[in-house]
C-alpha cells in the first residue's frame, strides 16, 4: 500500500475513503465540488492552452500530452481532462475512490490510467508529466515540504502544474471552516483542518525551492447572489497557483 509514505495522513485517507460512493452525486457529499468544477476547469484549460500554444476550443485540443490528476478522487477533474485529449494518469491514496474512478471511466468510455499511488511512489517510478494537476490536496497532506517535493519531480521541463487549496486567513476560517461545515453544511463537519490551510507566499516559496517557478495565483469566490463560484482577485479563502519547469 503507498500509505507509508510520510505525506500520507491515514486519517485523511479514511475521511475521503468513506465518503467515496458519493463522488458522482451531485447533490451528494461532494456537491461543492460538482459546483466548483466548472470554473476550475475553464481555468486549467485556458492556461494550458495559452501554455502550449493550444487551440483550446477544438475537439481534443491537449492530444500528445501527458497529465498526472494526484489525489484524483473519484475522477471528477480526471474525466473531462480526457475528453480533452490528454493522456491521463489518475492517482489517489485511496483503493475505494480508485475503483469507484474506474468503474465510471469505464461507464463513459474512457481510458484513464487509474492508479492507487502517491506522488512519491510515481516520482520513484520515475515518471513525468506535461502537466499535474494538484488541486484541493495539499490541505490534507501530513508532510507538506515532502509532498511538493515528489510532486515536482513528476513535471516535466517545460510542464506545467496547478495547486489549487485554501488560504490560512480568519477569513477562510469564518467561511471554508465554520461557515461552509456547520452553518451551510456544504461539507461534512470535519472535512478540513484549519492548521493545514497554506498561504499563498508559503506555498510559492515551497515549489521555488523545488525548481518550479510560480506563474500566476489566481482567486475564486463564492458569489451568493449568483449562488455560483467565478474567478476574482480575492485569494483569501480559495486560489490557485500555476507554476512552471
């Protein structure tokens, strides 16, 4: 099993593991996800795009590209990555999410490389990627530092990757934390660790010490008259970092 690991939290795995069988329900335990989805993948395939000098309108625009989805879950990032024309390897410290990834893949038709691994299990392999997608992991990690750094390894030069996470401000606090587990009850109580949210300077400063440089940071807010989520200037709750090889 990869979780010997020392990014890997046991706990965290076990968390997301008994909630695997509500991956695909989008009124489920991940709703938020299912909601947030959209503006993130728009995101991602529009910077790559411009990245690799891609039309990314057409029908399989990344085709020849390789993509890494670590900590994939149940493939919700994965899938439409596919059917964007990238070859994509999907790896998550859990075997039940794994499988629940892969049986729906299969459902759809589509051939994604599902693997229960961890970053530094893929790194040993030796293996290396146009682009790894890091979104909405690096909160959950035991061991920050050695997490970011297997996960460097995987990008390729001239790869690109993308962590998306929370900011570590009273006001992710007031609203990822108390606001979205025991007011909204977006998330189950406990989903998140306040301890683990990561500013954006620190985790910048993290992957330049792992010869990424940083790109662009970009904010995405919650609009509750819209009651959607869009892209914004505003990083102190939810962001992404794109970086570069």
């Amino acid at each position: 099993m990869p979780a010997h690991h020392a990014s890997i939290d046991p706990a965290e795995v076990a968390k997301f593991t008994a909630m695997a069988e509500s991956w695909w329900d989008p009124t489920g335990k991940f709703a938020p996800l299912h909601k947030f989805n959209p503006v993130r993948l728009k995101f991602i395939r529009d910077t790559a795009a411009a990245h690799f000098g891609r039309d990314g309108s057409g029908l399989h625009p990344f085709k020849g590209l390789g993509l890494l989805d670590i900590g994939c879950g149940g493939g919700l990032l994965s899938e439409p990555m596919a059917r964007l024309g990238f070859a994509v390897t999907g790896a998550d410290a859990s075997e039940k999410n794994v499988k629940i990834a892969s049986t729906h893949a299969g459902i759809e038709g589509l051939g994604i490389d599902y693997r229960v691994a961890t970053a530094e299990l893929l790194a040993e392999e030796g293996l290396a990627f146009d682009v790894v997608l890091n979104m909405e992991v690096v909160e959950h990690v035991a061991d920050l530092p050695g997490y970011l750094a297997a996960c460097a390894r995987l990008v390729k030069p001239g790869g690109l990757m993308f962590v998306a996470t929370l900011n570590k401000t009273l006001k992710s606090l007031a609203l990822a934390k108390i606001g979205a587990e025991y007011v909204l009850r977006w998330v189950p109580a406990g989903t998140h660790d306040w301890n683990r949210f990561i500013e954006p300077k620190r985790l910048k400063a993290l992957l330049q010490d792992n010869g990424l440089k940083p790109l662009k940071t970009q904010g995405v807010s919650f609009d509750p008259l819209a009651w959607d989520w869009r892209l914004s200037n505003d990083t102190d709750v939810n962001y992404m970092v794109v970086a570069g090889r």
